[in-house]
C-alpha cells in the first residue's frame, strides 16, 4: 500500500516551567544525590553562620570608640578601626590637607575606565582622553605646577596608588603582550628566540624579585644621581612581569586561529601586519577573554606586593596606618576585611566586565 | 599561443628533508585558458596550485606568474597575490566579519578603495553570485553551497586576472554543488584564466580547455576533455578514471 505523506502541522513550544518552586525542585532537589546535598550543605551553613553573624553584626563595635572596641574584644568585630583610620588606609600618607587631589585624580581615572568599558565610546577620541586624563592625575598626584604644592611619589599610597598601578600595569603589558605572543611565531628565528626568552625567564622568578631588581638592581646600571623615579621602575617591574603571563595567554589564542584564515588572507595580498590585525588578533582575543581577564585580575592583586619597596599602595597603607598606632593595632584583622572587601568589588566587576566582553564578542560568532 | 600567463620551469619541491611532492613540474598556461586539475589524493594537486601564489615555496626550477618570477621577493609576492584569487575547499572566509566585510577587506586595504566604493563593487559582486541579500549576515549563519560562493565573490573583489580553486565543492553537500559550479561556469564563460583542481568531470568536461592528470607528483597525461576522457593515454589515467567515474 502506498503511504502518503502526512505533514504534522506546527504547534507552540511546550509552556516552561518557571517560577521557585520550579526551580528549586529542578535544581536543589532533583534526585536522592542533590538532595542530599542541598540539605548537607543547608545544615553546615546553619551551624557556621550563626557565630559569624554574631562576631560580624551583633557583638561588634560601628561607632568610633576605642573603649567598646577593647570591651567587646574576643567576642564582637571592632569596626570602628575602619571608621577611625579610613582615610589613612584608602590614601596612605598623603599629605593630609591635600588629599581631596588623589580623590579626583582616582575619580578621574575610574571615569576614564568607565568609558573605555563602554562600547557606545570605543572610538578614536579615547586615545587622547587617555593620554589627558594620565597627564591630569600625575599634575594632580605630583603637584608642583598650577599652584599645586609638589607631593614626591614616596608619600603617594592607598587605593589611588593601587588602582593607577593596576591601569597602567595592564595598558602598557597588554600590547607587549600581543606583540610577544606574535614574535614567539615569527619565522625569524632571532626574534622568536628573544621573546622565548624573556617569558621563560620572567615567567621563572616570582614578582617580588622583580619588583626588588627593578628598585634596587637598576639604579647601579644607570650614572649617580640619574636613577629614575621608584614609581617609574616599579611600573616597569610590574608590566614586563605581567606581559611575560598575558603573552603565553595571548598566543593561546593565536595557536587556535586556523591555519586557513592567514593563507585567506595571504592570497587576497594582505601584509602580515595587516593579517594579524583584521584576521588573527580579532579572532584570537576573542577567545582568550577569560584567560586575559584572569591576568588582569591577577595584576590587579599583584600591585600588593610594591610595598615590599616602601610604596604604600592599599595593603601596605593598611599596615602603615595600624602599626603606627598602637591602640587599634590589635584590630588588623577588620581592617583586612575591610580592604579586601575593596580588592573583591573591583576584581568581581572585572570578572562580570569579562563575562559581557565575551558576550559580545560571541554575538558576530552565532551559527 | 601568446605568452603565458602562468609558467612553470623544471619546478622540483620537497616537504622536509626527504619528501619529494613536485617532480619536474612544466606547464604553461596561456591567458583566458581553463585548467582542470585531477588525479588521486596526495598526488600534489593542492601542492602545485599553492606554488602559483606562493602559499607553498618550491625549491627548484623557476615559476612565473604575470611575468614576475616568484622568489623571496615579498613585494613581488603581494604583487602576485593581488592578480590571483583563490578559492579554498574548506571556503575559509573570516568568520568575524560580515559577508560584506569579507569581501570590502582587501579592497580597503590592499587596493585602498574608499569604503563606499569597495562597497559597491562587493555588492556588484555579490549579485554575480547571486547571494546579495544575504550582505549582512556572518559566514557561519549561511549554508556552505553559500559561503563557497561568497568566498568566489570575495576573490572576484580584487580584478583578479588568474582565479585558483582547489576542491571548491569537496566540502559541500550533493545539493550544493550545482550552485556553487553553475557560479564556476558562468565565470569560466566570462573568459577569467582558471585553474581548478576538482573531480566534477562534469564541469571539467563543460568549461576546460585542458585536463592535467596527476600522480606521485607529477604530471602524467594532459589532453583536451574530449580526448582526455575518451582516449586516455596511461594506464594510470585510464585506472583513475574508471574509479571516478564509477564504471
Ligand atoms: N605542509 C606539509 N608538510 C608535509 N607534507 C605535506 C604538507 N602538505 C601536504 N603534504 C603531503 O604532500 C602530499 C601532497 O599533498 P597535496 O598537494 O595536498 O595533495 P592533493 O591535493 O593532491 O591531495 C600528501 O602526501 C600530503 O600528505
Ligand atoms: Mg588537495
């Protein structure tokens, strides 16, 4: 018998299931084994947190006052460590009349990266608001023109020192990076092996020897009197470290880039510079967001170790400002959590920054 | 025959140390002439057609192509390349960047054509091989009879006076090879110097004037369609040919 075909007319998707109490079935008590640990989990968290509310809200000190801070010692946070010396750990000695200049300069620059996270605003004006933006936050830091009192780079510190370091570090490391990661492909074997090289050795040593040879081992190589600036050394420090990772990051994504997509754009007479900024590095990137950002991130966090050079960024101005003071020298700990709090909300934006960067660059990718 | 737009001298190469894949390669291709390349996998097919734009360097024996000689010469090398489109099996088009994009790319930069004029000839272009509306989307969101034919209209972009395909329809599916080879004939009908390497005897018989057969590197037989499927020469030839074409 022969079969006729039947098409099966078109009908809507099934409704989804939303709601909570959808999504917990789902997700917290779908089988025995979920089960079981949601409420594992559940009572660990029930025994833990009780105590840690405890010490952290209900036992502890808000108001400034060093005597309920010594009552309430081994039972309840003593917060007011963060009320009494927040100035002095988010700018560190900076002279104190003069502090509301690190304030714009750091909201100069917060603004700056604001923008260039933007996508409406990826345009070729932000090359020159970069370069403006730096000159105004090095008159405002350093002082010494426009009637502004001359502050050296020694007494700069806290969050704004942290938070140029970390900009800096990754605007003058990532296109190293890119430029290393592309030499260590090159087919001229002198500059493939130098950039091999220079990752492999800084890769080899941690930062804080950099960061010491940068300080101290440079200065003998240069003329009496002619070494340049801590700061300076220490940001060269901090970007040749941070290249050496974000270029092994980089090629990462080179190696991934097929082969055909360079001998495309070979046979249509594009030079090599060409290739790797239309075709390579646009591909490339794109994959190795997350990878980069982790470098970011890590730079961002790397930038504590400076004060191992007496530059007093976040993590070193928290020290300077407690140890110095032998009242509240007992409270470290708040004033630990208290920055890393800090150093956690800017590291969570950069990770959700990466998680969007990825978005769109996914978006031109869609089959 | 008038001078050739393509020749090739004694050409020897060798992958590594050991590997010889070109064996004394001579040919001669005279302006406006439509090669078809075929003979079994790894003979060297994609290999020579790869010399003719330098994506592959030979060894020995020397290759012309427009009448500069291909050497290390880099500036003659992109002056070659910008007479030579060629059209990849797996298409290889930029998956990044629009289909227009694709095609406006080397316009822009290595012919620096103003943007709404490499844009008007990559529309023009993209009308040739009928697929104009689909200007806006991204390679992966076309069918691959589609990108074959944008990765044509891409290599079409540039003038080229010589186009290369080296197995265009090998990775597409049985209903798409007629579009991208219906694409194919129309050009050949045009009078553009083509080179193809591909086993659609179909075509080969329709459009070229010449078919080379290839083994072990080197050319074998070559002989106009007619000829060269009713009365092949060598063993080999007549060996291949009943296995491609099933009988
Ligand atoms: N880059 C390469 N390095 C080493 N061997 C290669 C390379 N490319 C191709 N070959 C080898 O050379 C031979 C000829 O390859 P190819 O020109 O691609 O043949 P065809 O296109 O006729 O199938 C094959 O045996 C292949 O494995
Ligand atoms: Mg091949």
């Amino acid at each position: 018998m022969a079969s006729v075909f039947q098409p099966i007319p078109p009908r809507p998707a099934p409704v989804r299931t939303t709601g909570y109490v959808a999504w917990a079935r789902a997700n917290l008590f779908g089988d025995w084994r979920s089960t079981t640990t949601t409420i594992v989990l559940a009572l660990v968290a029930l025994w833990l947190l009780p105590g840690m509310a405890q010490w952290a809200i209900f036992q502890a000190v808000f108001h400034p006052s060093l005597e309920s801070c010594q009552a309430a010692r081994g039972t309840g946070a003593c917060w007011a460590v963060v009320a009494e010396k927040y100035r002095y750990i988010i700018l560190g000695r900076y002279p104190y009349d003069e502090q509301w200049r690190p304030v714009v300069a750091t909201l100069l620059l917060m603004g700056l990266l604001g923008v260039s996270c933007t996508r409406r605003f990826w345009r070729p004006w932000l090359v020159p608001l970069w370069i403006a933006v730096l000159a105004g936050y090095f008159v405002l830091m350093a002082g010494g023109v426009l009637g502004l009192s001359k502050v050296t780079t020694d007494l700069w510190g806290g969050l704004p020192l942290t938070i140029m370091l970390a900009t800096l570090g990754i605007v003058l490391a990532f296109p190293l990076a890119v430029l290393v990661a592309l030499g260590r492909r090159s087919k001229l074997p002198a500059i493939r092996t130098m950039c091999i090289v220079y990752v492999e050795l800084v890769r080899g040593v941690p930062l804080i020897s950099v960061l010491f040879m940068a300080s101290f081992l440079f200065p003998l190589f240069m003329p009496v009197g002619k070494s340049p600036d801590v700061l300076l050394r220490v940001l060269v420090g901090i970007t040749l470290f941070a290249a050496a990772y974000l270029a092994e990051s980089v090629r990462g994504g080179l190696q991934a880039v097929p082969k055909g997509q360079v001998e495309a754009a070979a046979t249509l007479g594009l030079t090599y510079w060409q290739t790797q900024r239309k075709i390579v590095l646009p591909q490339a990137l794109a994959m190795v967001v997350p990878a980069v950002m982790n470098n970011f991130i890590a730079i961002f966090k790397d930038t504590s170790l400076v004060t191992i050079v007496s530059l007093y960024e976040l993590t070193g101005s928290l020290g300077l400002a407690l140890n110095a003071d032998a009242d509240w020298r007992p409270y470290k700990l708040e004033g630990y959590f208290f920055i890393a709090a800090i150093y956690f909300a800017f590291c969570f934006a950069m990770s959700r920054y990466s998680l969007w960067i990825e978005k769109q660059v996914s978006v031109s990718r869609t089959r | 025959m008038s001078e050739p737009i393509i020749k090739f001298e004694k050409v020897n190469k060798w992958y590594g140390d050991d590997f010889h894949v070109l064996r004394d390669i001579d040919l001669e291709v005279a302006p406006g002439e439509r090669i078809v390349i075929c003979g079994p996998s790894g003979s060297g097919k994609s290999t020579l057609i790869r010399c003719i734009n330098r994506l592959e360097e030979h060894q020995e024996g020397r290759i012309f192509v427009t009448g500069t000689e291909l050497t290390d010469d880099v500036k003659a090398v992109e002056r070659v390349r910008r007479e030579v489109g060629m059209v990849f099996q797996q298409f290889n088009l930029f998956p990044h960047l629009t289909v227009l994009e694709n095609l406006t790319l080397a316009p822009m930069w290595v012919g620096k054509t103003p943007k709404a004029k490499a844009e008007e000839i990559a529309m023009r272009q993209l009308e040739r091989v009928r697929i104009a509306e689909q200007a806006r989307k991204y390679p992966l969101q076309l069918s691959g009879g589609q990108q074959q034919r944008v990765a044509i209209a891409r290599a079409l972009c540039l003038k080229p006076k010589i186009m290369l395909f080296d197995e265009p329809t090998s990775a597409l599916d049985p209903e798409m090879i007629k579009e991208v080879l219906e694409v194919m004939i129309e050009l050949a009908g045009q009078g553009m110097t083509m080179i193809c390497v591909t086993h659609e005897m179909g075509f080969a018989k329709a459009v070229a004037n010449r078919v080379i057969f290839m083994d072990q590197g080197q050319i074998v037989e070559q002989a106009p369609p007619e000829e060269f499927f009713s009365r092949p020469k060598s063993e080999r030839t007549k060996d291949f040919l009943s296995k491609i074409l099933g009988h």
